[in-house]
C-alpha cells in the first residue's frame, strides 16, 4: 500500500491550486491499477464486516468536491460490494426550512453514522464555510466562526468512537467542463446536469479560496483531510480505496466474543 502523500498535515497552510488533478502515481494506466484496486475493495468488505458485527467503533466518510467531481461516482465505485445494513448515504442539499430553523451542525449531526456503521456524506457540513461563504447566504462573523465549531464538533465525535476520514476530490475545471458537457450529450444523464452548476463555475476562483481555508484550519489529527487526484477516475477510486483501508486496519477491529459453550452445542 502507499502512503499518503495526499494527507493534509495539521496546520498546514493548503492552496488548492497548487495541487494535482492528473496524477496517476506510479500506475501507467486503468489496467495497471485494476487488480489492486479489487484487492483493497475485497479487504474494504471483510473489515466492513468485522466493524459491523464488533459495533463499537464508527466510521464516517465526508465527501466533498465540485459539481461534477466525482462524489456520486466514489459511492458506486468504492462501496458497492458492502453489505448495504452496514453502511448509510447522506446527502446535503440545500436546507430545507425545519434544517434552517436550526443551528448548521443539526442535521450534520443526525445523518452521523452509529457505531458498526460506515457513514458516507455526499457534502458536509463544510457547505456552511464553502457555498455559504461564496454566495454571501451567511456574513463573516458568522461564518468565520464555524472553523472552530467544526473541529470541536469532529474532536467530539472523535472522542465516542468514530473515525473520520474527510476526502476532497480534486478535478480541474477543464476536467469540470468535460464532464458537464457529457451531461448535456448524454440524454440520460440530463437529470444530473443543474443549470445552476453554470453559476458555481463561474466563481470557480472564489470556491477555491473558501475550500482551502476550510482544509487549512481543519485538518486535524482526529479528522485528517486528503486531497485526493480526481480527473483520473480509475486512480482516484484507487486512492479512495487505499485510504479507507489503511484507516480501518489501524482501527484494531475485532469481533464480538462468542456466546459461551458454542463448543458443546451440536445441531442435529
């Protein structure tokens, strides 16, 4: 397995821009990378299963990209082969008016994972330091707050049991461009295409800024940031899939101690 070049060190200033999109590492292609990713996906599944008989430790997965990077396509490719009672999907769209009612973190909190789940956020609460920041839905001195209020939110989860593995997936607006279009060709993936997406792109510069902000205060040694290389899907499915499981084998998973006397029982 490789290390984690991607790993955002705490206190680490980050600049997004400064980053790769098109690494492909030491593979020199989607052949290449095949049989290892199968590997790491196979060994995904047998310390799924351990995590979700043993129930006493979580792990929460926090997805976030731009439009178009690659979320949805991380999910199917990396967890399709779990067992589905042990792992949960929470998307966060745009607030609804009970979630505004409350403080950001409510509903991040209620789509947390249980101990003996897998938990996957397909966006976060870094939506309230990303798009609220950039399109000005909330002032300063309210969002320049919430930096803090994340970490202490992650320490806290930390703390009762959960791990949390926090991937931003990188692609370059080129790549971005590619992919919308794809979208407008492709009748039958008119449904993932937003024409509000077009506006994000545009403030493309401004969403960079936010977000590296958002990976430079809050990395931390309980909830690491990686960022990871994404116009390459094969590679970044690689990587995605290497972290998790370089994560969870560190997380000394076990099974439950048996029932006593299983060794005297026969089924006739």
């Amino acid at each position: 397995m490789i290390d984690s070049p991607y790993l955002i060190e705490p206190g680490k200033g980050v600049r997004l821009d400064k980053f790769p999109t098109d690494d492909t590492g030491d593979f020199a292609d989607k052949a290449e990378a095949r049989d290892e990713t199968e590997k790491l996906l196979k060994k995904l599944t047998d310390l799924q299963e351990v995590l979700y008989a043993g129930a006493e430790q979580a792990v929460l997965i926090v997805l976030q990209a731009m439009d178009a990077g690659g979320k949805d396509g991380t999910i199917r490719s990396i967890f399709s082969g779990v067992n589905p009672q042990g792992c949960s999907v929470t998307s966060f769209k745009a607030p609804s008016k009970n979630e505004s009612a409350h403080d950001f973190l409510w509903r991040i909190h209620a789509g947390c994972p249980a101990r003996g789940m897998i938990g996957i956020f397909n966006r976060s609460q870094y939506e309230s330091v990303g798009v609220e920041r950039v399109r000005k839905l909330v002032p300063k001195d309210v969002w320049s707050k919430r930096y803090d209020q994340i970490n202490d939110f992650e320490e806290m989860l930390h703390e009762e049991g959960t791990t949390i593995i926090k991937i931003w997936l990188h692609i370059s607006k080129k790549e971005q461009k590619e992919r919308l279009l794809a979208r407008l060709e492709d009748k039958s993936k008119h449904w993932k295409f937003d024409p509000g997406d077009l506006d994000t792109r545009k403030q493309w510069d401004d969403y960079m800024e936010a977000y590296s902000d958002a990976l430079s205060k809050c990395s931390t040694k309980h909830a690491p940031w990686y960022v990871i290389p994404a116009d390459h899907k094969w590679y970044r499915n690689f990587l995605v899939a290497n972290i998790l499981v370089r994560t969870m084998e560190k997380m000394k998973l076990k099974y439950p101690q048996p029932a006593p006397g299983l060794d005297k029982i026969k089924v006739v």
